[in-house]
C-alpha cells in the first residue's frame, strides 16, 4: 500500500505543480494584457496630440491661405489702377508733347535741312584751308 501512496503523492504533487503552473501563466497573461493595454492607451494618446497639433496647424495654415488670397486680392487690384494710371499718364504725355510740337512749329522758323553729312561737312571744311593755301602761291 505504501507504493500506492507514494504513487498518488507523486500524482498530486505533479497536479500541484500543474496548477501553480496555470496560475502563474494566467497572472503572466493578465499582466501582458494589462501592458499590452496601458501601451496601446499611451500610443493612443499621443497619436491623438500629434493628430490634433496637424489639425491646428492644418487651420493656420488655412487662414494664412485666406489671409494672402486677400492680399493678392489687394494686389492685383493695386496693379490695375496703378497701370490704369500710368496709361492716364501716358496719353497726357503724348497730348502735352503733341501741344508742345504745335506750339513750336508754329513759333519757329523752318530750319533748312542741311544737305551735307557731318563727313561731309567735315571735308568742306578742310578744303576752303587747301584752297586757301593754292591761293597765296
């Protein structure tokens, strides 16, 4: 009987160190689930921050959008009535120029048009010093 004995000790000992065994991992599993858990929240978190800064900035930069849309708005509004001016400004120009012939061709002489080029006159005025010279011989 003593072996049988010895026989279901040793069955019961194997049993018990089965269970602790299953305890242990039960605890082990819990505890993964529970880091597993406490990781997932925390990366959550701070995709949650970094999604919520890219919106925010996202939205600045939607209003600065807006903001130099306006500008440009200003701008191009600027560059027309500035070129609408410089036109004005132009056709004054030529009416005042235009005037300003008038006025001169009316109170001016006709000048003579020249008929020699500046070569031309150039070497007519040497000639009259060469002629000049033949003359005193």
């Amino acid at each position: 009987m003593d072996v049988k004995l010895d026989e279901q000790r040793k069955q019961l000992r194997s049993i018990k160190y089965q269970a602790a065994k299953a305890k242990r991992h039960r605890e082990y599993t819990a505890r993964l689930r529970e880091i597993v858990l406490s990781i997932s929240v925390k990366n959550y978190l701070e995709w949650e921050a970094k999604r919520k800064g890219v919106e925010d900035g996202i939205g600045a930069l939607g209003a600065r959008e807006t903001a130099l849309t306006a500008e440009l708005a200003q701008m191009e509004s600027l560059i027309q009535s500035v070129e609408a001016e410089l036109a004005n400004l132009e056709a004054v120009h030529l009416q005042k120029r235009d005037a300003l012939h008038d006025v001169r061709s009316k109170t001016e002489p006709p000048s003579r048009p020249s008929r020699t080029t500046p070569s031309a006159s150039a070497s007519s005025r040497t000639r009259p010093t060469a002629a000049r010279a033949n003359s005193g011989r």
